[in-house]
C-alpha cells in the first residue's frame, strides 16, 4: 500500500465475499477486513480479499491477535496491509514487523501461497516483494499511549490506528468522544505519529462519529461498517415506510 496521508477505507465484518466487494467497489482507498471481533475464516477472509482486489482497492486485513502463526496465515492470502490489534510496547510493534518478514529480518514461515501467485512469484516475493504489505499497529489502552512515541518509531510501522472503543474503555470514559482523557490521548497519538512520520488514523462507524474523530487531526480515517450501514439502512427505510402508512 502507498502512503496512507489523506485515504479513507471502510470496514467489513460480514462472512459473504459480495460484501467486501460491494464496499470496494465504491471510491474508498482501502478496505479492511476483520478476524478480531468477526466470525470470517481463512476462506472467507481468501475470497472477501478476490473480491477487492477484483475492483482494484487495497485489502487490508485485521488479524486476531498479535500473533505470528495467525499473521503467517493471513499474508499467505494476499493482503495489501496487516492491522495488528492491542500493540502495547515498542517490543510487540518489533514482533509484529518481524511476523511479516522473512529470514534473516524476521521469523515469517516461507510458503509458495495466494500472496506469491501460487508459486508463480515465489523467488521475488520472498527476496522482495513481501515488503510491500503495510503493517499497521493499534493504539487502544492506555498503556500503549505511553508507549505510543517506541511504537512509533519501530522500523517498519506503516501507520497507527487508534481503536476508539477500546481505548475509551480502557480509559474508563467508554464511547465519551469529546472527554479530555480520550481527546489528550489522542492527541499523544497523533504527536508521536507526526515525530516519526508515520500516519494516524481511526474507525468512525457513524456519519457523527466521523465528523467528530475526523476533526481531531487523524491523517486517514475508516469510515463506516458494513453491519452499521446495514442497520442504518433498514432503519431510514422503515421510518421512510411509517411517515407514509
């Protein structure tokens, strides 16, 4: 993935690959898509990942945990980027980099997958190519905002991403956006980003919550879900259908 200054993607935690390519298919620059808090497989996470990269969006895909076996396992897909949830320590941003990286520079297991076309590109994914993948950590308790200017500066960070909810709650001043715990940490946030030129962004689910994180200073912003535009969706529709019965 290029620079992420400046791009808006969305969310997907569907099971069914048309979801992912029907959000792709909009003007968004990337499209994420969930295994932390969303009942996708491999399989699923495989094919929702067909379906963006058939539009030309960037896929970005966010693993369980912080975890080599488990990223091993999604980069054999083929993503453009990895957002890695709960990075604490400077120490987990290197063992999350090191997930994504081949020997000698990391421990990542070596397979012909998806991500070097099935062995067609094995050579020069593995010498090169598997570089590209954009690592992305989140920021989202307290203790990583103490640790956020380490985190920042781990060679081969891409970007931050601060996950609202949890960082509210793990503030203790859970989904209060205009609280000034929440608002100086994320100021933090943004400030170590900027020191270390890497972006900052965040998940705004509702048209409100975007506007209010988004005026905060973030470099590129999630904007939206799948199951919130759903919900909101049907919920215009049946006000729209009871205005006139």
């Amino acid at each position: 993935m290029d620079d992420l200054h400046g791009t808006v993607g969305t969310w997907v935690s569907l099971t069914d690959p048309s979801v992912a390519e029907i959000a792709a298919g909009e003007a968004f620059d990337f499209v994420v898509v969930d295994t932390e808090h969303a009942p996708l497989g491999l399989e699923a996470v495989a094919d929702c990942l067909r379906g963006i990269d058939a539009t030309g969006t960037a896929g970005v895909v966010r693993t369980p945990w912080n975890d080599p076996v488990r990223i091993k396992r999604l980069l054999d897909l083929g993503p453009d980027g990895l957002l890695v949830p709960m990075v604490e320590s400077a120490a987990e941003a290197r063992g999350a980099v090191g997930a994504t990286r081949y020997p000698p520079e990391g421990d990542r297991g070596v397979a012909a997958a998806r991500a070097a076309d099935y062995g067609r590109n094995f050579e020069s994914y593995v010498r090169e190519d598997h570089r590209d993948v954009s690592v992305i950590v989140q920021i989202e308790t307290e203790t990583a905002v103490e640790n956020v200017a380490d985190i920042a500066a781990v060679d081969g960070v891409d970007a931050l991403f601060v996950g609202p909810a949890d960082l509210s709650a793990s503030l203790g001043v859970f989904a209060e956006w205009t609280d000034p715990a929440f608002l100086g940490a994320i100021e933090t946030v943004i400030d170590a980003g900027e020191a270390a030129g890497v972006p900052v962004g965040t998940l705004g689910t509702t048209p409100e919550q975007i506007q209010a994180l988004g005026s905060l200073g973030f470099d590129y912003m999630v904007a939206g879900a799948d199951f919130t535009h759903l919900v909101e969706g049907q919920r215009r529709s049946l006000e729209a259908a009871e205005d006139v019965l």
